[in-house]
C-alpha cells in the first residue's frame, strides 16, 4: 500500500509541475541515451578497426634482409643479411615460437585474360601462407598447394577485386581458365572470399596474384628471399618469437643476436596491442561524455525534489505530527526520484536501442562497424541509473526527513 500511495503522490507532483517534470525526464532520457549511443558506437567502431587490422593476419612477423651494426666475432659490421629458402626450412623445423612460415618472392608483372590487361602484384609464396594471411578461398576454389610447390605448377590464385577486373561478371566461372602472366600461361586455381584489411606492406590481397614460390624463382632465377613471413604460436609474444628467430640465423651467418640491424623486423601484435589500447581509451572518453551529460540530468532531478520538499513542507509536518517515522518520509522522497530517474532511463534507453536497430540497414558497417550493446552494457547502465537515481534524492529526502513537525506547520 506505502508503494501505490507513493506512486499515486508521484504523479499527483508530475500534474502540478508537468514542464518541470518533463524537462528533468528529459535530461535523464538524453544522458541514459548518450551513454547508451556513445558506448555501442564505441564498441562498434572498436570491434571494425580490430576486425580490419586482422585482416592481414593475427601474430605475424614480417622480416626482410638487413646489414649487420655490430662486430662479431672477428668479422665486421656492415655485411648483409640475406636469407634463403632453406633458411626458412631451417626455421621452420627448429623454432619452437613459431606455428607457420613462408618466404615471399614477388614483383609487379602483367596479367591478361581476353581482352582485359592490368599490371598487379604477384607473389610467390608457401602453401601455409594464406593461414597466416587469412586468406580465404572462395567456394570451389583452392589455394597453392604442396604439389604446386614440389612440381613448379603454373598456377595461380587471385584477390577478388583483381578476378573481378580480368573476368568481370563471369568471375564465378574463373576457376581453371587460363590466364597470361608476363606471356606465360598459368591456371586459375582459386579465388580469395571478400575481406577487410586495413594495413599491408606490399599492397591489398584483394589485388594480388599469388603463385608456388618455387614457379616464381624458376621463372626469374632468384636464390634468396625478398622477405618471408612467420606466425608465432599464441603462447609466445612476438618479442620471444624475434629473439630465437635473431638467435637460429645469428648462428648460420655469425652475427650477433641482439644486433636488430642485421634484419628489419615487423612485429604487427605491437601495432595491435596499441590500436586495441587507443579504442578502449577512445570508448571511455565516449562513455565519459555521456556519463557528464547524465550527472547534468541528476542535478536537475535533485532541483526539482528540493520543489517539492518546498511544496509539501506542511504535509510532511502534518505526516510526522500524526507519527509517520523519519525513514518513511526518506523512503518515499528517494522512491520518488527513482521513480523519475527510472522513467527517464528506461525511455532513453528503448530510444537508443531503436536507433541502434535501424543503423546496420544504412549499409554504413565499413565506416562505424555495427554499434552493439550486450548484456554487460545493459547492466552497467542500470546500475548507474540506479546510482545516479540514489544520489539524486538522497540529498532532498534528508532535508524532508530532518524536518521538525512544528517548524513544519510554522512555516505555513
């Protein structure tokens, strides 16, 4: 009964002071749908950028030849470092840090099909490159494999956007066409799934050619690597993994193993760990925002219980002269604000959820990503409301509760 007598008080005070009522909801609906927006757009954008940096490949180390920086046993800084495809067997079977490894060779050179000519990438690599790359074939297409290797094929597999510019609209029926490479026929074994990739270092895989390594050092009479590209297991960080990699070539080619000179390295889970730093300290500066323009509306719930304490002065005189206990008054002021808060949120948050519904159908994921909240963030945001609803009343429901029955009924 206190509970529908306190709710009936409720909105008794809502009729008398509808503008100013409507004005406090207002600012919590505003904060709570702040929060709200700015949070799932933070996780959203968040969560895209993630995606699009592991486009290339998650744990990756790409290395390239160096020149030495320090002496070495007798011999003298300033030689270069240039590893073959032996020693990137010899890693492979003796690195405990890594998982996969593959050398690449690659140039542009011109590709022809009909009609159509474009001069792209191509890059000869392993077999176990597109697990490193996450490069994906397309549905009845294939990558390189271990016989394409061991047998010098000519085959070759395609980005999607490099397909579509030779093939056009019958890139679907790509597979085992024939294409001209530099005048040399190869065979289309497959063709890459769409993906997003937002950083690379000899182009996007969307408009590279990829052939057996070994086809390609046949076709130019190239012995050493122009890098290769390794992937260490997830147990090991890319630091360890560079360290035994300096260590097996420091001993083949006697140079020091702390000399970082002798071979440019690019740890790609550094630029990972700071993108992922930089979005969680983004996100929080957003919910930051939103969280300031929620405290705004919690000032003006406080604002407008301190009106109706100034209002209702003499029936809480008359409560407490007739025995009504100091925490009941405190009770129902607080019920009151949260009430408020409640209504507020709980608007604000089925409105942001709307337009957190309505925005995947603007086709606008490669810009923002999918603006996402799940349970957690729900959680959070009711127990903030129920904080900021708490905090709110407590300072008016103090001040009605300590007032005195006959100072009460002076007053009027």
């Amino acid at each position: 009964m206190n509970i529908v007598l306190s709710v009936r008080q409720f909105l008794n005070d809502m009729r008398r002071q509808k503008l100013r009522t409507a004005m406090t909801m207002f600012g919590i609906f505003w904060g709570t749908c702040a929060i709200v927006l700015l949070f799932a757009f933070g996780k959203g954008l968040t969560e895209a950028q993630m995606k699009s940096q592991k486009g290339m490949g998650e744990n990756i180390l790409i290395v390239w030849p160096g020149i030495t920086a320090k002496e070495f046993n007798g011999l003298p800084r300033g030689r270069r470092i240039r590893p073959t495809d032996d020693d990137v067997r010899f890693l492979k079977q003796n690195a405990q840090t890594l998982a996969h490894i593959s050398p690449e060779n690659g140039r542009h050179m011109t590709l022809k099909y009909g009609r159509q000519t474009h001069r792209r990438f191509v890059d000869g690599v392993w077999p176990e490159y597109c697990i490193m790359r996450n490069i994906i074939p397309q549905f009845g297409s294939r990558f390189i494999n271990e016989p394409d290797l061991q047998n010098r094929r000519r085959v070759i597999f395609l980005g999607d956007i490099l397909a579509g510019d030779l093939f056009g609209d019958s890139v679907s029926a790509a597979v085992g066409k024939r294409i001209l490479v530099n005048s040399m026929p190869f065979t289309v074994i497959g063709i890459m799934k769409s993906k997003e990739q937002n950083n690379s270092y000899r182009g996007r895989d969307n408009r590279t050619a990829y052939i057996p390594n070994t086809t390609y050092q046949a076709m130019f009479s190239e012995r050493h690597s122009d890098d290769f590209v390794a992937q260490h297991k997830p147990q090991f960080t890319g630091e360890i993994a560079r360290q035994e990699i300096f260590r097996i070539l420091g001993e083949k080619y006697r140079f020091d193993p702390t000399d970082e000179e002798a071979l440019a390295v690019w740890d790609t889970t550094e630029g990972f760990a700071f993108l992922k730093t930089f979005f969680m300290a983004f996100s929080s500066f957003l919910v930051g925002i939103g969280f300031a323009t929620l405290i705004t509306g919690a000032i003006g719930v406080t604002n407008i219980m301190n009106v109706v304490l100034e209002e209702r002065t003499k029936e809480i005189g008359i409560k407490m002269a007739l025995g009504a206990r100091k925490s009941t008054i405190l009770w129902q002021f607080i019920f009151e604000t949260l009430l408020i808060t409640g209504v507020g949120g709980v608007l604000g948050f089925a409105f942001a959820y709307g337009v957190i519904s309505v925005v995947p159908m603007l086709n606008l994921e490669e810009f923002i990503g999918i603006p996402t909240i799940d349970g957690w963030g729900a959680i959070m945001m009711s127990c903030l409301l129920g904080l900021v609803g708490l905090t709110a009343g407590i300072f008016p429901a103090r001040r009605a509760a300590n007032l005195q029955p006959v100072q009460a009924l002076k007053l009027f």
